[in-house]
C-alpha cells in the first residue's frame, strides 16, 4: 500500500492516472499532456509502473501504457476515483457529483 500511496503522492503522476482514466484507451508515452521533459516523464512512468498502477507495452514503435483499473479497485477501492476527483478544477460541476 505504501508504494503505490507514494506514488500518487506526485502531482506529476495524479496527472498521469487522471487522464488514463479520462482516456478511451491506452495512451501512448507522447500522448500525455505534461509540464515535464521527456527523461522525467519516463522516471514518472516507471514509478507508476514499479506501483503497479500501470501497465507498459510496445505498439510498434510507441510504449503505450494502460491503468491497471481493475486490479487497482479490488486493492484500493475508490482510490483512483478520488484521485480524478481531487485532481479536478474546484469550479468543475462534475467534482461535487463523482464518486
């Protein structure tokens, strides 16, 4: 449980499993809106990955990686719903409704 609790401790990794939750599938490794060089998004990557929030694959030349969703919420139930929730805008109507 502690790994995985700090590894979402990062503000760079909550954006990472944010938005392969709000994804309609796999996302590759380029396709990520960060405000990080690409080295530190791969040590970003590997954090989440050694957590085992996410899973990494090839697709021909892109890694792409998957949120472990369902492994996670048996774990951790409610943990990535709160995470997507915390990490919305306090404006957003749909933070007061998630969950």
């Amino acid at each position: 449980m502690q790994r995985v609790l700090e590894a979402v401790v990062d503000p760079v990794r909550r954006s990472i499993v944010t938005q392969l939750c709000g994804a309609s599938g796999d996302i590759a490794c380029g396709g990520f809106d960060l405000p990080v060089s690409k080295s530190t998004a791969t040590h970003h990557f590997r954090i989440l990955r050694e957590a085992g929030l996410i899973r990494q694959y090839y697709a021909g030349t892109s890694r792409m990686n998957a949120l472990r969703r369902d492994e996670v919420d048996e774990v951790f139930p409610g943990l990535l719903d709160a995470i997507v929730t915390a990490e919305r805008p306090t404006g957003d109507p749909e933070r007061a409704t998630a969950g």
